[in-house]
C-alpha cells in the first residue's frame, strides 16, 4: 500500500493504492480544500489516469466524502468519469471489503 497527498484541478485529497486479490482499489480521502472529491470527479478522474494509477485493467475507486462516508467512482473501459455508486460504507476496510464482494 502507498500513500500520496494529491492536488488535482483544486480538490487536496489523501490517494492509498491497496492491491489485493488481482485488483487494484484507490482510495480517495477527501482532505477538504478546495472542491469537493464528488463535485470535481471527472477532473480527479483524468488526474490519476495522466499519472498513470489507471494503467491496471482491475481497478475501482473508493473515495470518503467530507461526511465520513465512503462511496465508489465508477469509470469506464476508457477510464473516464462515468457516475457514482453508493457503497455507504464507515471505514475504507469496509468500502473495499464490498468492492471484493462485488468484483
């Protein structure tokens, strides 16, 4: 698991890179300056596919809002921005143990 502080088009969030299981999950912190991780997705989106966190074909994107909750970034094929999906999860462990259920 690595860890980075990102700035990306005015969102700061907090990036951990967990590979388990043939799947790579990013998880979003939403740090709170700036735009929200949820209103500037599609930006965050292109940000981490420029720097290449997008390259494996096995990946989801779990981020936590500024309420504490955590939810997913769906992306397409072409690793665009497509939508959001309610994971409602508490903590990161639990928003990845869904996504492993689900994948």
């Amino acid at each position: 698991m690595s860890l980075a502080t990102r700035n990306d088009y005015g969102t700061l969030y907090s990036l951990r890179v967990h590979k388990l299981k043939g799947l790579t999950v990013l998880a979003l912190i939403d740090l709170d300056k700036g735009l929200s991780i949820t209103t500037n997705a599609a930006n965050i989106i292109h940000g981490l596919r420029r720097d290449g966190y997008l390259e494996e074909p096995r990946t989801r994107i779990v981020y936590c809002d500024t309420d504490g909750r955590w939810d997913e970034l769906m992306i397409s094929f072409e690793r665009e921005f497509v939508n959001f999906k309610q994971i409602d999860a508490a903590s990161c462990d639990e928003a990845i143990t869904r996504i492993l259920q689900d994948a």
